[in-house]
C-alpha cells in the first residue's frame, strides 16, 4: 500500500470517527442532526481515490472522477450509517446503462437524488 492510499485512508477514518462523535446515541436521523453531518459528507475525496482515464472510443474526452463506488458508499455509510441512507440501481441496455437512486431518511422525510451512467459506449 502505498503512503498516499494509507493517508487516504486514516482522512476517510477522522471523518468516520467525527461522525461517531457527532450522532451519539442517536437512533433517529432528525433534520439537525443530519446538517450537523452534512459537513462530513461534503469534504473533498482524497487524491488517491482520483482517477483520470483517457480518451478512449466512443468517449473523446479525459474524465476525472472517483476510482470505486465502494468509496461513496464507505464514506455514507461512516457518516450516515446504513441505517439512515440506501441505494438502488436500475439497469438498461444489457447492463450498459445504469440508474442509480440513493435515499437518505430524515425523520419521517426522503431525500433522493438519482444520476444516469454508462459503461462500454452506452
């Protein structure tokens, strides 16, 4: 493992551990709460969860973004638990389209936000 991996991952476990502090014993999410962590989930992903790919067919372009999903899921899971958020996903064109619903519960309200993907030029 390299260093830059080890600092990432110590940055995502002060997060994980602020949080612990922050919910208590909290059992509900209530809408305070919750704002109080919403500064947890917006810091930035550390560099070395980073990617950048290049062009490729059919994508003319360099993108950047997160090299797993798994680290999204790390980090709503350290801060929300899975008690308080989900996750679905929908498939389309043989598995080359993906939309992906996440759910967080406050209270007895929902939060959703849904975002499109694909992969193999779809």
């Amino acid at each position: 493992m390299t260093e830059e991996i080890a600092d990432a991952i110590a940055y995502e476990a002060e997060i994980a551990s602020e949080a612990e502090k922050i919910r208590a014993d909290a059992t509900e999410l209530t809408p305070e709460l919750f704002l109080k962590l919403w500064p947890l989930l917006c810091r930035p992903i550390p560099a070395a969860f980073i990617q950048t790919v290049p062009p490729t067919k059919g994508k003319p372009y360099e993108s950047t973004g997160i090299r797993s999903v798994q680290v999204q899921i790390d980090r709503m899971n350290n801060v929300l638990t899975p008690l308080w958020w989900g996750d679905s996903t929908e498939y389309e064109m043989g598995g080359k389209l993906a939309t992906v619903t996440v759910e967080v519960r406050v209270g007895t309200n929902r939060i959703y936000r849904t975002s499109r993907g694909g992969v193999s030029q779809a």
